[in-house]
C-alpha cells in the first residue's frame, strides 16, 4: 500500500504523490513506458531508495521505519539478472543458501527443489555464464525464491526475452501466485500485464493516470466494434439499411458496426440480421486494447501488443 507517494531529484519529479493498495495473492502491475518512474517506484517500495515524502507500507511493514522487516518479506528480481557468471547455476542458489543461514541438508533440498522447478537440472553444474536470457532470467528468480518471500517485485523481469521465453516465465508467475505469493510487477508489454495481471495501475510522468482490472480499463475507451463480411454487396447493402451507424468497405464487403462487445449487443446485431434474412459469412468482435487504453490516457503509445484483443467466428 502507497500513499501519497513522492520522489524527486532536485527539480525532476519522478514520482508526484502515487496512491496504491495491492491486495495478498494477487499480481499488480505498474504499466508504463521508459522513464514514467516504474523503477523508482519498485526501489522505494523495496527500501532501495528513500522516498521525499508519503506513507508505504509493505507486507505490512513501513518501508521507512522497519526496513529489516520488510526486506525479510520479499524478493526482487531487477531488469538484468543478478547471477554470477562465474558461478553454476548449482552455486548461484547454493550462495543465496549460505547467505539465509539454512542449516543441513536443508539447505541441499531446497537447491536441487529450485532447479527441478525451474527445470534448470540439466545445466545446473555448467557455469551460467553460457545460460541463454530465458535461462538466466529464471535462475534470478530461483534464486529470489530461497528467501521464500511473501512478496516478489518483479522489475520489466521479460525485458529482451524472445517469445517463447517470455511466456515460460508467464507460467512460473502464474504458478507463484497460486502458491499464494503476491506478485508486483512493472512492465512495458502490454500484453504481458493483460495475460498476468489482476490489477494495472496506468503510470506517466511520475503520475498514476488510471487504475483497474484490464476489462474495467478497456471499457474507459470507445472503439469497440463488430466486423461482418458478406458473401456479395446485396447483402452488404441490405445489412446498412437495418444497422443504423454502421460502416460499410464496399471493396472488402465488411460493414463494421459499433459495440461494446458484451453478450446482448452481439445478439441484438445478429437478431436483427436474422429477422431481415441476411446470411453473414463471419464476424468478428474488436475491442480496445491496452496500447489503445494507454494511447488515450496518456496522448503517446507504449510498447506495442503482439496482438489485437479479438475473437472470430466462422
């Protein structure tokens, strides 16, 4: 939880007075481009960095007044993974053991549960220094995981990845929230935060512009629409006529007809269609998504989506 939350270095103000709550077993993102004060965030949340002024409290603790506390609750993983590279993949997690004081064979049993999680056994005894981006990225995150936080920041923990990388660590979030841990994380994919997130909060220049699920975001913008192609321009000109402020691409035979894509706006548009006896030979639903969402709130683009927000049906 954050209130009020300010930081400035001297005359650039990169956080101006945020308000959060993140709720327990639940990923919160912090969406927003390069420089919109992400990163600064993360590291005041995580007594990196001392904040001008406001109130944060973390797994429950005051970041300012129980520091000791509220580093023994999370965990972090930054934009670039911290392993050393002279070190295995073994030695990196047996290193942060040593460091947590775990006692006997303890300690063994949670390196070798780490990297049959992360299923890092094959390559566990080679240096990681030869580990690709998605390997590394998923060593960093074992290694925050020997803590056993209650909390993780996770900081754009994707940035570089390839696809398919970037997916497998979809899946580890998404199994780490199951297992109850509170995921807080900051990105600039924006389909990342659509797939992982329970909340987003909209973040530029230092200021919290919007905060909701990714649907209630969504709904902010105006856009939606159902597209309908037809097998000839007879039935397109027929559909215009019963469909009042629809758009018609003569060349194409698509009319686009405004929705807010929910269930009773589709059966309206197609009831109508059936009552005039107008074959359509498929449609499909195009919502906002949020590069369009973060486009309105903010006047500029963030990172592209891989994709349209869409469905169709043949």
């Amino acid at each position: 939880m954050a209130s009020g939350l300010k930081k400035a270095y001297k005359d650039k103000v990169v956080l101006d007075g945020i308000d959060f709550d993140v709720r327990a077993g639940t990923v919160f993102s912090l969406l927003g481009p390069n420089g919109a004060g992400k990163t600064t965030a993360v590291n005041v949340l995580t007594t990196l960095l001392k904040m001008d002024s406001g109130t944060a409290r973390v797994a429950g603790y005051d970041v300012a007044t129980e520091t000791k506390e509220v580093r023994s609750s999370i965990g972090v993983t930054g934009q670039f993974a911290s392993v050393d590279e002279l070190l295995s993949g073994r030695e990196n997690l047996q290193l942060m053991v040593d460091l947590h004081h775990f006692k006997g064979s303890e300690g063994k049993n949670v390196v070798e549960h780490l990297l049959q999680r992360f299923d890092l056994e094959e390559s566990a005894d080679k240096l990681s220094s030869t580990y690709s981006g998605g390997m590394r990225r998923k060593l960093d995150l074992a290694m925050t995981l020997v803590g056993r936080p209650r909390i993780i920041f996770l900081d754009e923990p994707t940035t570089g990845l390839d696809p398919r990388s970037r997916r497998t660590m979809w899946n580890i979030v998404r199994e780490l929230v199951a297992d109850g841990i509170t995921i807080f994380l900051t990105t600039q994919y924006l389909e990342e935060a659509d797939h992982l997130a329970d909340q987003i909060a909209v973040l530029d220049q230092g200021r919290l512009v919007a905060e909701g699920t990714p649907a209630q975001l969504k709904r902010q913008i105006p856009g939606g629409h159902v597209q309908l192609r037809f097998a000839g321009a007879a039935e397109l000109g027929a559909a215009v006529r019963v469909l009042p402020g629809s758009t018609p691409d003569e060349e194409s035979l698509i009319l686009r007809v405004p929705s807010d894509g929910g269930a009773k706006s589709l059966r309206t548009v197609l009831d109508r269609l059936d009552e005039y006896s107008i074959d359509v030979e498929e449609f499909t639903v195009q919502m906002p998504d949020l590069d369009d969402v973060f486009l309105a709130l903010t006047g500029h683009s963030s990172v592209p989506a891989e994709s349209k927000t869409e469905a169709t049906v043949k």
